[in-house]
C-alpha cells in the first residue's frame, strides 16, 4: 500500500507567489514518487496552489458541516468540494485548544467530509500531561477522543449496527496520531519515538477496527517529522505516512519524507 504523506501549511506562506513557488517546488519533486502526496494550504490559495498540483492533492485544514447559510467566515463542505479538494485534516490540536473546537463540532465535521466524499484526515493525539502518566494513560485518552469523534458516521457505523453508506461500503477514514508535546511549534517539542508511535498506531487501529468496524482506514503519524527522522518513522510497517508541518514548508525537505515513504 502506498504511504500517505500530507503537508500541512498551517497559516504560512503570506503571500500567493510563496505560495505557489512552494507548491510548484513540491510538485516538480513527485515523478517518480510512489506515495500519495496531499498538499493543504490556507484557504485563500487553493486556487492558485489547485492550479499547480498534478501528482498532488488538494487538502484542507478544516471543515465547516452546512453546507452553505448563514455561517459567518466558516467555509462549507459544498465550497471544498467544488474546489476538488480530496482531503480535510479534521480536529487537529492547534484548532481544539486555541479556537475550542470540542469532540461535537469535530464529529460534525468528520461526518460532513464524508458525506461530501472528502477524506477526513482526523487528528487526535494526547497532551504531555497525560504521556507523563504512561502510554497505556496516553492510549485511554486517544481511545475516547476517538468513541467521540468518529461517533455516529454515515456509513462508518458502531458495532451492532448497520453501515448506512448507499452501497453499504465503508468510507475511507484517515486517522493521524499526533501527540501534542511532539508538534515542532510546542515548547520544548521532540518527535515521538517510531516505536511508541508504530505502538500507538497498532492500538489506534484495534480501536477502529472492534469499535467502529472501520477496515479501510490508514494510520499516520505526525509530530517533528522531518528528513532526518522520516526513514525512522515511515520504515514501520504499521506508519502507514506523515503529517508535516514545518518541514513541509521546505520543498527539498519535504520531499526527502516522501522519497523516503516511496
Ligand atoms: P510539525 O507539525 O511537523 O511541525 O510538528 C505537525 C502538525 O502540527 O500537523
């Protein structure tokens, strides 16, 4: 199965030329990739960075649930997807601590993005305070973040119930595991180790798979990814890609974590 690697942009670069000079940067880097490569940029370039990516896709940093209305600087899961975006980054830990983003609202958006044949990339990972309690701690907060989050799917149903898609197929559900303490802007940040994440990730994919019955899923990591680190990380069978944020700004940078991926 190919990898699946996602940059993550965040609110950078400034301006649309950066933009695109980063995007055309990553896309010349691709012809002989092996791995599925998302690029998500800030809302106000998906046009011109749409325009660059070829082997790329389009992602999103957030989703809004309406579809349109009155929903004052929320883009909707319609605009998304008339703009071709394949992917939406959902729940991710600068949104649910700086903007309150709860379980509800993220539910509400894993949800939309499927309707709306998006691939939700849904972020859950825990805080320092809870990893200094042990990993099994560490493991019980992703387990709930997760009973919340992918609660009620249309077509990903719990246990007992039935899977309500149209053809009854499951969606595709991205899973990424990012420890907050880990992500490169955080105090004092350290990538996770590729064993405790391959750990991690194993037991991420036991949740999905007894609770939710969620087979087509990929688990990825994310966390101070970077050129030096990639080959660590992705060599796991169970890392099955990475979500990059600083590194992803840095096109040669980025594309040694997709050429170690491929
Ligand atoms: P980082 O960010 O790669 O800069 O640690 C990852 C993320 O926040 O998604």
């Amino acid at each position: 199965m190919k990898k699946l690697i996602i940059a993550n942009w965040k609110a950078n670069p400034v301006s649309a030329g950066e933009a695109v000079r980063l995007a055309r940067g990553i896309e010349h880097g691709l012809k002989k990739v092996k791995a599925e490569v998302v690029v998500a940029p800030p809302f106000e370039f998906f046009l011109p960075v749409g325009r660059v990516l070829r082997r790329a896709k389009l992602g999103a940093q957030d989703i809004f649930w309406e579809g349109s209305g009155p929903y004052t600087g929320e883009v909707s899961w319609q605009e998304l997807k008339k703009l071709g975006v394949a992917y939406v980054i959902v729940g991710h830990s600068e949104r649910r601590r700086l903007l309150g983003e709860t379980d509800e609202m993220i539910n509400k958006k894993v949800s939309a993005a499927i309707k709306a044949g998006i691939v939700p990339v849904l972020c859950v990972g825990e805080p320092a305070r809870i990893r200094k309690r042990g990993i099994n701690t560490a493991k019980n907060f992703v387990k709930i973040q997760l009973q919340k989050d992918l609660v009620r799917l249309p077509e990903v149903s719990a246990k007992g119930g039935s899977a309500a898609g149209g053809k009854g197929q499951m969606s595709k559900v991205v899973v990424a595991y990012e420890p907050i303490w880990a992500i490169s802007t955080q105090k004092g940040a350290k990538a996770d180790t590729p064993e405790n994440a391959a750990e991690m990730i194993r037991y991420i994919r036991s949740v999905l798979n007894s609770k939710f019955l969620i087979r087509n899923s990929t688990v990825i990591y994310g966390g101070s990814v970077n050129a030096k680190n990639a080959a660590r990380f992705l060599g796991h069978p169970e890392i099955e890609g990475a979500l990059v944020g600083g590194a992803s700004l840095k096109p040669k940078e980025f594309l040694k974590i997709v050429a170690a991926a491929s």
